[in-house]
C-alpha cells in the first residue's frame, strides 16, 4: 500500500476544497484575495493549479447550495431532464472510440489492501473511415455517469449527460496509414471523461489518443459487467506516490498498445476491435498530455518509459523528483492566465531541467478547471447548482467555453504535428492574430 503522509495543511486542502479560502468555500465570492492568495514563489499542494483534490475543488465551487432540497426540488419540478451538449471536434475526420479493459497481472492494486491484479479502463478514440451503423458513445457509462452526478447533487432525471463524436467500433481510416499515439491522463480522482473534448479533437485530425482512468484513483470506474469501482486512495496519499502509481499505469497501457500493434487482442475479455485497429498504432510516435495531476503525471511517465517522445502539461504543478532530472525529450509548458513558471517553483525547476526543444505558453482568460470537460459541461449546469456567473468566471475563468477547446486543441496539435511527425507550426513561433489568447513566457 502507499504510504500515507497526512499533514494538517493537506487535510484543510481537502475539507475546504483545494485552493480556496474558508470564505470562498463558503460561497462568499467578495472574498477573493488577491492574485489568488498565493505568493510568487509559492507551489504547494494549495495552489489552484495543484489541487489536493481536482473533483473536491469542483463541488466546492458549486458550493453547498448544491446538495441542498431547494436544488432537488427543482429537478423534480422540471418537465424535462437538461441535455447537455459538448463541442463538435474541428478535424477533417468523422470520429470511432472503442473501450478496452485491461489487467496488469504483474501488478496488484496499490490503493486496496490484499487486492489482485491492476486493472484499467480506457477510451481509445481515432479517426474513422465511416460511421454509418455506429452509434455514438456516451460521455460517460450509465452507472458511473450517474455516480458523476450524484457527486454534484444531481441526478439522470435532471442532467442527460451528452453523447460524444466517438462512434462505437467504427472502423480505422487506415487510408492514413500508422497513426500518431497519443496518451492522456487527469486530474486526481477525475475520471478520464474529463479530458473527451481534446480526445475527440485530437482524433479527429489524425491521431490514436488513449484517455486512461486511473483505478481507484478516479472517483468512478465503469468496468464491464456493471462493476463499478471507486476512489479508494487513502486520504493524505502524497502526490509523489499518486504519480508513480499513474506512470506504471501509463507504461502498462503503452505495452498493451504494443501487443495491439503486432495484431494482439488486450481487452481482458477479448471485445471486439474496430476493423484496422490493429495495423493503425505507430509504436514510434508516442506523445501523451494530461491536465492538473495528470499534467505531472507526464513528465513522471516520461522519465519512467523512454518510448514516449513528448509531453505536454496542461496546467499542473509537478512533484516529486521528476522535475529535477534532466528530461531531453521535448515538452509544452500550458497555463492558464493567472499560473506559469514565474510563480510556480516547480515549474521553474522542470524548466531548467528540459534539455530538448521547450515552450511556455499561458491561455488569456482561462482558470485551472478551463482545461477539462468542466469549462463547457458546469456553464450549462450552471443554474441547477445555482452557480452566479461571478462564480463561474471565478472558477472557469472568462474565456468562452468552445473558444477554450479550439485554442487548446490547436496549440497540442501545433505542438504533437512538430515532435511525432515532423511538421512544423509557425503557432509555435510566437504570438499569432488568429489566437490572440496565446501568449509565451519567455
């Protein structure tokens, strides 16, 4: 088991919502201190863009109000459920998505006393050839996406959660040949649902991304058989060990990658695979991006598996020693507006440490939730967790919600096109008219 490391600071982290002060905890917005309340040289587990925890800081933000009998009042009295709805991906290719389960049997589960193997899920979202015939797949399962509710005082009868562009077992455009790997981790005990907006994008301009859920890390698991699982982590886990746990997983996937490159069926349960999976995965060109903790969670998997050529860090302070080991492989830097390495210190060790190409880019009007699914999902919740829209641009920043994916997806894509395949992007070059948000810390 991991060892805990429960500290005073870290439980107050936890109870109030990482990030926040006690009044804004307690939905008081005039309380905002400013430039956050954090000092220059400050990076702790305290910061915003380092929460203790990535969902506590999401229902704290929605306040207490949330769970309240006024809230679920409301749901009953609506005629109808809120659909939800996410931004359409901005590549040339319709979308396919396939789930996998798979087990690590040379692992037990760090997080559950006496547990057997390791076992994970993941999203496997690429461009397809055609989608007639195959329906799309929704944000979340059922089971899980009603636990994901539920965690924000919500039910199935008051939020349909959206479908997304991935349609089930369509099949590979292999017309593009081997595809560009791209893997993706989240902010801790998020589930790898939050990061489907860049997924699909991503695919849908040509690349092979895996989205992995972190089990018992994440707050909810859906596995085959209606098994769901939970966050079973021990309160206090540090983040240094939360991350080496994330980087054995990670290195697990990209061997199971491996075995499906060389035409090998991974899904523990033998599922069906979409037609051309196997002949689409480019062992050689490996990238992988993540958001918060996941954004660490990078850089640790880098240096534990050489086979990932290069990362990129949305948002996320680093811990452990991985930002002090030099890392020659080249690395994006992906702020939001108010965070970069001139007040994160383990961002100005990481810096010093990138040996290979680097770049340091900060999104104008974007907070630290802006670079998951919750910058487009809360907005429309909004009024059900009786959300101001002080509140929102307080937690989500101003920038608009489908404007926030465009540039995102842009700038990862700008970045992965240069490292995995040779093109280069004059986004790179510095500031651009057509993303003014973009701005480079130099």
């Amino acid at each position: 088991m991991i060892a805990r490391a429960v500290g005073t600071a870290s439980a107050l982290a936890v109870a109030l919502g990482a990030g926040m002060t006690p009044a804004m905890a307690a939905g008081n917005t005039a309380a905002k201190p400013a430039a956050n309340g954090y000092s220059p040289d400050q990076a702790d587990e305290n910061t915003p863009w380092a929460p203790t925890n990535d969902e506590a800081l999401l229902q704290k933000s929605i306040s207490a109000k949330t769970l309240s009998a006024k809230t679920l009042a409301a749901g009953r009295k609506a005629t109808s459920a809120l659909q939800l709805t996410m931004p359409a991906p901005s590549g040339p290719y319709s979308v396919g998505m396939v789930g996998l389960h798979l087990v690590d049997k040379s692992r037990k589960d760090p997080y559950v006393a006496g547990s057997t193997s390791r076992e994970l899920m993941v999203s496997v979202w690429y461009p397809a050839a055609s989608t007639s015939g195959h329906y799309q797949a929704p944000w979340m399962p059922s089971l899980s996406g009603a636990s994901f509710l539920a965690s924000r005082g919500l039910s199935p009868q008051q939020v349909t959660l959206p479908t997304t562009a991935g349609h089930v077992l369509a099949p590979v455009k292999t017309s593009l040949g081997k595809l560009p790997v791209l893997l993706y981790s989240t902010g801790l005990h998020s589930d790898r649902a939050m990061g489907t907006a860049l997924a699909q994008d991503m695919a849908s301009r040509g690349y092979l991304v895996v989205t992995v859920d972190h089990t018992h890390d994440a707050n909810e698991v859906q596995f085959p058989g209606n098994r769901v699982e939970v966050n079973k982590m021990p309160p206090g886990t540090h983040s240094s060990d939360t991350l080496k746990v994330r980087a054995a997983d990670i290195k697990f996937v990209i061997n199971q990658l491996s075995t499906l490159s060389k035409g090998g069926n991974p899904d523990a349960g033998k599922a069906t695979l979409p037609s051309g999976l196997t002949k689409s995965v480019d062992m050689s060109r490996i990238g992988m991006f993540g958001w918060s903790l996941g954004g660490a969670a990078v850089a640790t998997s880098m240096q534990l598996d050489s086979r990932i050529a290069a990362g990129a860090n949305l948002d996320g302070q680093f811990f452990g020693t991985a930002p002090t080991k030099d890392l020659k492989r080249p690395f994006m830097l992906f702020s939001s507006g108010s965070h970069n390495r001139n007040n994160d210190a383990s961002w100005r060790t990481m810096w010093s440490h990138l040996k290979g190409y680097k770049v340091d880019i900060k999104l104008k009007g974007a907070a630290h939730l802006s670079f998951s699914d919750n910058e487009w999902m809360v907005p429309q919740m909004a009024r059900l967790l009786w959300m101001s829209q002080a509140q929102l641009q307080q937690q989500y920043g101003t920038i608009d919600p489908t404007r926030a994916v465009t540039v995102q997806s842009a700038y990862l894509a700008a970045f992965f096109g240069q490292e995995l395949s040779n093109k280069h992007s004059t986004l790179l070059d510095g500031p651009s008219s057509k993303y003014p948000e973009i701005s480079f810390v130099r």
